[in-house]
C-alpha cells in the first residue's frame, strides 16, 4: 500500500518536473541560440584561427595594460556597488516602509531614469560635472570655490555616473525582498525587550540579506562590463576591460583577440562567485533548504 | 463553360499578368548601397554627388552610415554575403582591407576618373574621396589674435601658452604632431620614428586634460571652455566657427589626411558599384561638395572647373595653397607593420 502511494506521488513528481521543462523550454531555447551559441563561437575562435593557438591568452597574461585594466575595472565595480548598497539600502526601507502612495513615489522617481536611454545620462552628468558645468557653475556663486573642480573626464565621473544608472538594480531586488519581511518579527523583538537598532540589526538585517545579495551581484556584474559610461566620462585614462576589447576588435584581424578578453572576465567572475560562496553560505542566505 | 467563369478567368488571368509585372519592376531598377560616417557630412555628401550621381546614371543610391565602419566590413564579408557595395572609410581601412581580401581589386581601365587622379590618390582597392585635416584648434577667448599657437612646438610649450588642452586618443595623426613639435620637417616624417614621438608625447601628457574619442567631443571640449587648445579635425572647428564661437585654427603643420571609396568583396551590385564609383570622383561633382562642408575634394582637377571660388578654396585643407603647409598622411605606413605596432603600443601609453 505505501509502495503504491509513493510510486504514484513520484509519478506525479515527475510529470510535474517535465512539465516544468516543457514550460521553460522556449526561453531556455532562445538563451541557447541568442547567447550560449554566439557567446560559444567567440569563445571558440580566441582559441582557435588557422589552428588551435594560445597566443591571445599569452598576450593578456603577459602584457601589463591587462592586468592593470582587469585591476581598475574589478576596483571601480566594487566602489559602485558598495556605494550602491549605502545609498540604495535607505531607499529601500524608506519605500518598504512608507505607506502606499508614498512608496509609489518613491519607486517611480527610482525608476524613472530608465526610461532615458544610457547614453543621454551620460552627457547629461557631463553638462552637471564639466567645468563650465552646473555644479562647478553653483560652488563658484557660493564662493565655495575660486578654480572649477575637475570632477568628469576622470574615474570620480565615471563611479559617480555609473553608480547613478545602476542605483535602480539595487534598489528593487532589495525592495523585494524587504517587502516580504512580516513586520511583526520587529513587533516581536520589541516586546522581547530589543530596542530600534537591536530589532534592525539582528532581526531586518539579516532577512534582507538575500536582497543585498542580489542587488549586490546584479550591480556589480553590470558595471564590470560598462563600456560607453567610462568612454565618455574617463577621459580617456579610466581604462576597463570593455574598452580593451573594443580596442582589440581594431588592432587585430580576428575577433579572437577581442573575445579572449571577455572570456578571461568570465572566468574571474565565476572564480569571484566560487569563492565568495565558499565562505557565504549561499543557500541559507538565498533561504533555500 | 458558362460567361460568368469566362469573364472570370479572364480576369484572374489579366491580374496574375500584372502582379508579375509588377514583381519584375523592382528587380530592373539598378540600386548599390553606400556607407558613409552620417551627419553633417553625409548630408552634404548627398546633396553635391550622390543624389546628381543617382541621377545621372539612373540609379538608386540606399545609404547607410555608420562611424566605424571597419568591424562590419569584416563581419559582412565573413559571411559571404555583404550587403554594403561602397564605403567611404579612412584610406587606411581600405589599404588594410586590400591585405585582408576584404575589398575588391579595383579596374582602372572601367575608372577613367579615378586613373586621372595623382598616383599618391589612389591605391589598387582605392580611390581618395575627400580630404580633411587634423589642425591645431584654440579659443580665441584665452590666446589673443597676436599670442595665438600657432605650431606643434607651441601646443607643447606650456610656459609661454599655459592652459588646458586635449588629444585625440588615437596614435594617427597624434604621433605626427609630436614629432613635429620635436622638431621633424612636415616631409621628413615618414617613417615615423615612434620612440621619439611617444618621448615627446610623455611630456605632455600631465597637461592633457581630455583624450577625446569623437569629433562632436572635441568641438564640444573647445566650445565649452573644458580645454584651450585642442587637435582636432578642421570641418568640426570651422562647424563652431560658423556658429559664432570665439574659437580658431590653423592649417599650419596641420595633418592632411583622406577618405577613400573601395568596393566590399562580394558586393551584391558590382558594375553598378564600379560606374558608381567613377561617378563619385568626377571633377565637377567633387567640386561641389565644400559648397556645404568645410572638405577638400580628392580630385585635383575639382579646382579647375570654376565652381569653388578663391574666397572658398583658401579655407579648404586640400587647396594647394594650404596643403602646402600641411604633412600629407601616409597611410602606407600606418598600414605597415611598424604603424600596427604603433596602434598597439598606444593603449599601454595611455594606462601609465
């Protein structure tokens, strides 16, 4: 009897996983032509032209400009994403915990840079942060400053322009998550005797902890491989790993030179997540069994 | 059969007649598609030669446009089937796509035009376009008319012309600059001695305040007072010059470089492309185009034909009178071994 009654909850099981998988199986289809192939063939041809060569990965590894955009690049997207985690943690409680209409308000002014396009932010902070700029302009009225401040075509506009585009990346993922964060828990800490900061600091914060996670990953990935931010706002000195690719695809008469670099960044960034996980107990944190 | 199925018939056969007719149509017209950098500059393009050129040899003329045309050029010949014909591009893309089998081997005898051009014009994949230059560009608001730069050495001499300047972030035409401000005679540059340009580069480089990657970034860093000097291309100064801006330049030792047509290979409409092509550098057709841009025509015989006046002429950077002044790009060697060398060691002088 038992038997029976678990061969048909298994049954069950496993209709239910290959239904899950017929469901999934259009977008998997599509992620499959649209980035594991391309992505696949570019990663073939950085090893592979006329013959199976190494000599883009020697290059990378040899060369100092390498080493030195890969260290700026992973720099620059730490500095944004904890920036990011200072600025959009308040913003989220604050969302979370305003009652609805201003919680809407909230979002919306969050959002609402996305509905201009990438490049427009970026010469709009060139206009804020230039020399004849706004914000120069505004400290010199104040007196705050006799000389104009040198605050873009260097790597302070480049996090500053960055963080702002990715701000929304960490604010809603750790949105969500604080949302569904019962309230009473707090109530129920606070009539256990803690007070504010004790609720908050063992109570709210590590439950949001798969949010900061989250925002985290998503902000600093992104910002590994901004290319036109830092092209226009760097100066031309502020060098990430995207614009060593760029320069590739022109010095070089195959796209494998180019594709080594990004494939070398995959590896770093899977490496990173290895390690990271190693001492991060994702899967508690992710609230997985 | 009764009249109605006739008349029916008739009628299915009558408009099955013309569909395929007008199926057919579309097919005889013959159309090649040119690519050009977009802009003010395509817009004057197609005033002055390609629309009189569709004209007159009965073409359709698509165009598209594009900054850097290079990596699709590759990619559309990878796969065999390139949907661009002609493309105006830095002769040095053409000379490099010539190496690479990218661009097709150009007949003179079908280009009465372009074999009428000076040999150092033209290349067996090429025929030069247009000509602009790389000058040395300043506000009039910092240097006055008497202590204007007026020289590389200048431009490297912050003691006497403080401020802040710019360069363009790219070895071409930068290095040429540097070694003119070292000293070098405009016609003794070549080949480039690249140790010695990339020496004098480092002097100046803790005075560079922007590396512009675009030409609307270095008219916008000069017009907005970010840098007081700055090497930019001439069309982009004279464009600020033209709106009122206090700003100016000179053609002296300036760096005359060119854009050149080549044919993709493989293009889909190749003796089209070719009549096209003759077309494009006809004297009086080349003649009109610094009627709405501030170009040289490639053709040197365009300044016989009467149409640029004198007035005109002078502020054009292929005018005898200015090139003169100017050190003609050889893009010969930036296409050498020891030019790609050069682009390679760029990036790792721009980190330090």
């Amino acid at each position: 009897m038992k038997d029976t009654v678990r061969d048909i909850s298994l049954q069950h099981q496993r209709r239910e996983n290959g239904l899950m998988l017929a469901l999934a199986s259009p977008a998997l289809l599509v992620i499959l032509l649209l980035v594991v192939l391309p992505v696949g063939w570019l990663a073939w041809q950085s090893i592979y032209h006329d013959g199976f060569t190494l000599e883009n990965y020697r290059r990378i590894f040899s060369e100092d400009i390498y080493w030195r955009s890969f260290a700026l690049t992973f720099e620059i997207s730490l500095l944004v994403t904890l920036l990011a985690l200072l600025l959009g943690y308040p913003l989220a409680y604050a969302a979370s915990v305003a009652s609805k209409g201003w919680s809407i308000v909230i979002l919306a002014l969050v959002v609402l840079p996305f509905w201009t396009s990438v490049l427009v932010r970026a010469y709009a902070w060139l206009a804020l942060l230039q020399r004849t700029g706004v914000v120069n302009q505004f400290l010199r009225q104040v007196g705050a400053i006799d000389e104009p401040l040198a605050l873009v075509h260097n790597t302070f506009g480049t996090v500053v322009a960055t963080l702002h585009i990715l701000l929304p990346f960490m604010v809603l993922p750790l949105y969500a998550t604080m949302q569904k964060i019962p309230r009473d828990l707090l109530q129920a800490g606070a009539s256990l005797g803690a007070g504010p900061v004790h609720a908050f600091w063992r109570i709210f914060l590590p439950l949001s902890l798969p949010g900061v996670l989250a925002g985290g990953t998503l902000v600093f990935v992104l910002s590994l491989g901004f290319y036109i931010t830092p092209e226009l706002l760097g100066g031309g000195r502020t060098i990430m790993v995207s614009m060593l690719v760029s320069r590739n695809v022109e010095l070089y008469d195959q796209w494998g030179a180019a594709s080594a670099v990004g494939v070398v960044l995959l590896i770093a960034v899977a490496a990173i997540f290895v390690a990271v996980s190693r001492f991060v107990p994702l899967d508690r944190v992710l609230g997985q069994k | 059969m009764t009249i109605e199925s006739l008349c029916r018939r008739r009628l299915l056969g009558v408009s099955f007649g013309v569909f395929v007719a007008l199926l057919s149509l579309p097919a005889s017209a013959d159309q090649i598609t040119f690519v050009s950098q977009g802009g003010a500059y395509q817009k004057a393009q197609t005033i002055a030669i390609l629309d009189p050129a569709a004209s007159r040899l009965g073409i359709t003329v698509n165009q598209d446009s594009i900054p850097d045309a290079w990596p699709v050029i590759k990619s559309q010949v990878a796969s065999g089937k390139p949907t661009w014909d002609v493309v105006d591009v830095p002769t040095g893309y053409c000379l490099r796509g010539g190496e690479q089998g990218l661009v097709e081997k150009l007949d003179f005898s079908k280009l009465p035009n372009g074999a009428a051009m000076p040999e150092a014009y033209r290349s067996a994949y090429s025929v030069a376009y247009e000509f602009y230059s790389s000058v040395l560009a300043y506000s009039q608001k910092k240097y006055a008319a008497e202590a204007a730069p007026n020289s590389w050495a200048d431009f490297w001499d912050v003691k006497k012309f403080p401020g802040r300047r710019a360069l363009r972030n790219h070895p071409i035409a930068t290095l040429e600059a540097a070694l003119m401000a070292d000293g070098v005679a405009l016609d003794k540059l070549y080949p480039l001695d690249v140790d010695r340009a990339f020496k004098k580069l480092e002097e100046i480089k803790p005075n560079i305040t922007v590396w512009w990657t675009s030409g609307a970034q270095s008219a916008q860093l000069l017009n907005d007072g970010e840098v007081d000097m700055v090497m930019a291309w001439n069309g982009r100064v004279s464009a600020l010059v033209n709106e009122g801006a206090k700003v100016g330049f000179t053609f002296n030792q300036g760096v005359l470089q060119s854009t050149s047509l080549c044919i993709l290979k493989g293009a889909p409409n190749l003796p089209t492309a070719v009549r096209f092509l003759n077309e494009a550098v006809d004297p009086v057709n080349q003649a009109n185009l610094p009627l709405h841009i501030d170009y040289g025509p490639a053709n040197p015989k365009a300044f016989d034909t009467g149409v640029i006046k004198p007035e005109r002429a002078a502020q054009l950077p292929s005018a005898p009178d200015n090139a003169g002044k100017q050190a003609l790009m050889s893009y010969a060697w930036w296409s050498s071994p020891s030019g790609e060398a050069a682009e390679k060691r760029w990036v790792a002088f721009m980190q330090k």
